[in-house]
C-alpha cells in the first residue's frame, strides 16, 4: 500500500517556504515531522544530533551538575552547522531543519543558574552566528504527559530518566518564547492528537494547512473523529 507520505510535490507548482524550522520539545515528533516533509518536498535536511552530545544523558540524570556543558556543546554544535552549510553555499537550496537556532537561549535560561547563563551569555555573544532566518516555523505542542508517554514508548537509554515536571517546566518555556516570536511566519500545531507516524491522512491534512501559510501566526488544532458522529 502506497503511503501518502511518501508522495513528492512539484515545488515549482507552490510558492513553499525555502527553508523551514520544526520546533517543540522532546518528544513531539519534530524530528519525524522534518524528515517526511523533506521526503514531500524533496528537501535537504539540517537535524539536531543530540546523539552526539556526551552530557546528554548524565544531563537528564542530574540538571544541575551538567547543565552548561551540555547546553555549550549544542551550541557550538550547531555553530558549526550553521557556518559548515554558509561556506558551502548550501542555504541557496530549500531546506527543512528539526531545530531553531534562537532557542539555544531558551534551554539555557531554563537549565542554568544565574552565573552559567551569564557566562552562557557571553559564549554566544563571542561567536559569529550569522543563521538565516526561516520562512516558515512550525512549532509543535504536547502536553507534559503526552510527551513522558511517548518518550517512554520509544525507548531511547539517555532519555528514560526524563521527569513529568523536567518536560512541564520546558513547556512553560517554549509557551513564553514563542508568544513572543515574529521574526518568521508561525504555524503553531497540536501535537497531541496527531499521528503523522502512523497515519498518513494526519500527515497530508497537516501539510495541506502549511502550504496555505504565507505570513502571520497561524494555529492548527484538528479535533480527534469521534466514533459513531
């Protein structure tokens, strides 16, 4: 059975964004999310490796005693992205990205206590980061026990020490930066009752929405069917 999430769109035939970011905690789905719409619009992708990261697990074990290297790492990591795909030329294609590179600072002011984030603060004002601005920001909402649930499921070592409240907490913080987010076009999505792993129809309904989206801040909020109306 062919899955409609494997279907290629002509990008000549919309006005698409060139570059889009897919933004939300972990365990939203915005790496699934990034990787089926590069494979609809035959984009390139740029992905977070968190993988990468030798803090990450002992992070979720203990915040506070690895709470800055892990955010430093990242950062730099996706410096290095960022400048890597400048001096290649790279940014000329469309693309699709699972993380933006502002909200760096949101981590950092949620993990840090006030001397790391100053001196977080003076890392990132050091470094050159010239990130192109995206056309098109999806940003992916759950609640906390949604995200803990499929967390869970999923099963990843580094990540079955992640607590209810850790992830309550994170989106407290993503809520108040993206209120105030208006430097690109913002599609805010209901994750929770969506399944584009799982279900195609959800996949193509949502990409049917973001193909409409030329400016401002939208919200796509689909009601689950009820049986029997």
């Amino acid at each position: 059975m062919n899955d409609d999430r494997d279907w290629v769109i002509d990008v000549s035939a919309y006005d698409l964004p060139r570059y889009i970011a897919v933004e939300g905690p972990i365990g939203v789905g915005k790496t699934t999310l990034t990787k089926n719409l590069a494979r609809t619009f035959n984009y390139e992708t740029l992905l977070e490796r968190a993988e990468d990261n030798p803090f990450l697990e002992r992070f979720y074990l203990n915040e506070s005693n690895t709470a800055l290297p892990t955010q430093l790492f990242f950062l730099f990591q996706r410096v290095q992205q960022i400048n890597a795909l400048r001096q290649a030329d790279l940014f000329q294609p469309v693309r699709v990205a699972d993380f933006l590179i502002e909200k760096d600072q949101l981590f950092a002011e949620h993990t840090l206590d006030a001397e790391e984030l100053n001196l977080y603060k003076q890392v990132y004002e050091k470094l050159t980061i010239d990130a192109p601005r995206p056309d098109l920001v999806i940003y992916l909402q759950a609640p906390a026990d949604v995200l803990l649930e499929r967390i869970q499921r999923r099963g990843i070592n580094s990540e079955q020490n992640i607590t209810y409240d850790y992830l309550h907490k994170l989106n407290e913080a993503y809520t108040r930066f993206f209120h105030f987010y208006e430097a690109s076009p913002l599609l805010i999505v209901n994750a929770a009752d969506i399944d584009w792993v799982n279900n195609a129809n959800d996949y193509r309904n949502l990409v049917d929405y973001m193909l409409n989206i030329k400016n401002g801040r939208h919200y796509y909020n689909p009601q689950p069917l009820l049986l029997g109306a």
